[in-house]
C-alpha cells in the first residue's frame, strides 16, 4: 500500500550548521544519543546525511553508511511535535532515491527490540526481519538489561 506523506519538509544534504538542530532532535529521539563528534565523523567519512527542513526548521534527519555494494541506515529521527505527518517517510524516501542511484541494495539496519514504533514504521515501510543480535544495545533504563537488537532489510 503506497503511503500518503502530508509532510511539506524538503530533503536535502545536511550542512554543518545543522548540527545544533539535528543534535537536538537526536537527545530528544535516542536513550543513547550520539555525540557531536560522532556526527562530524559521518560527515567526514562521506555517510550519506539528510535533513527534513519545514519553513527553515530542521524537523528531522537521518545518517546512513553506504558500503560497497549495499548501506546500513545508522539513525533515522524526527522530532517529537513533527511525528506521525510523514517526516521520516519523506526522509527516507531521499535515502531510497540516492541509493537507488549509486546502485546500492539492500538498506539494512538494527532496532531496539522495544523501540516499537521504529518497528512499526520500517515493517510499514517494507523492511523484513532478518535476524537478532542478543544482548547487543545497553539498556535504556539505568539498572535493566542489555536490550536484543532486531536486524531488518529492505531491498531497494
Ligand atoms: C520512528 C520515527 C523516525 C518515525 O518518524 P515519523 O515521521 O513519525 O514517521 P512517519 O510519519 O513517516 O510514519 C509513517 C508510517 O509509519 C508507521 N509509524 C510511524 N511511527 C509509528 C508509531 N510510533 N507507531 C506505529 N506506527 C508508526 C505508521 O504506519 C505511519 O503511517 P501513519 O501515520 O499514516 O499511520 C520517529 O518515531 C522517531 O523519531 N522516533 C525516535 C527515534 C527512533 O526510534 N529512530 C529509529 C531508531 S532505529
């Protein structure tokens, strides 16, 4: 079934002066946030970075290492006020539209097992199980156990 996107955001490169806001969205987004510098060295190690941008507002972004033959989607956010309007639809769809260019399949990526409204919306998008990593992600929550990493694949 094709989606409907309401979302009015164009996705484009990320630039260095959107890592304020990119940052942001991702302590708001990720239990285990990823650092400045991490987002620096997916800019200077050539990840794919796009940015959701509404009327001058960042409202979302995603990373992606692209690989030899195939990519690996690293972190996929939007902001809370933004969700469900079809932000990261419109997000990945630009991922899907420069990887189908470079010639790269599958996207791959690994999700919390309890992130379930990330499972929701890549078993929306057609991405399929392929397999379990135990133990792989520290736990959210001071005090519980390490979380199962879930591995999913989309063919582009
Ligand atoms: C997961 C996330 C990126 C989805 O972003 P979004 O912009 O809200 O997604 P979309 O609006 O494009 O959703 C498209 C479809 O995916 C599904 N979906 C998305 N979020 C969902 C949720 N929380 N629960 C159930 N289904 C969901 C729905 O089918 C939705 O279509 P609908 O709104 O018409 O029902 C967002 O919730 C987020 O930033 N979460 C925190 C960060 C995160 O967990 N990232 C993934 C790490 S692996």
């Amino acid at each position: 079934m094709t989606q409907l996107i309401f979302c009015n955001a164009d996705v484009t490169l990320m630039r260095e002066s959107d890592l304020a806001a990119v940052l942001d969205i991702e302590r708001q987004s990720n239990p285990h946030p990823w650092a400045e510098s991490s987002f620096r060295d997916a800019f200077s190690s050539g990840y794919l970075c796009l940015v959701a941008r509404e009327a001058e507002c960042i409202v979302g972004f995603a990373i992606v290492r692209v690989l030899i033959d195939d990519a690996e989607l690293l972190l996929i956010a939007v902001a809370p006020s933004a969700r469900r309007t079809g932000c990261a639809s419109a997000l990945l769809a630009g991922v899907i539209e420069r990887l189908s260019a470079r010639g790269k399949s599958p996207l791959h990526l690994e999700v919390r097992r309890s992130n379930v409204g990330a499972i929701a919306f890549y078993s929306a998008k057609r991405f399929v199980h392929t397999g379990v990593r135990k133990n792989y992600y520290p736990s959210g929550v001071i005090g519980q156990p390490r979380e199962d990493a879930l591995l999913m694949s989309l063919s582009l």
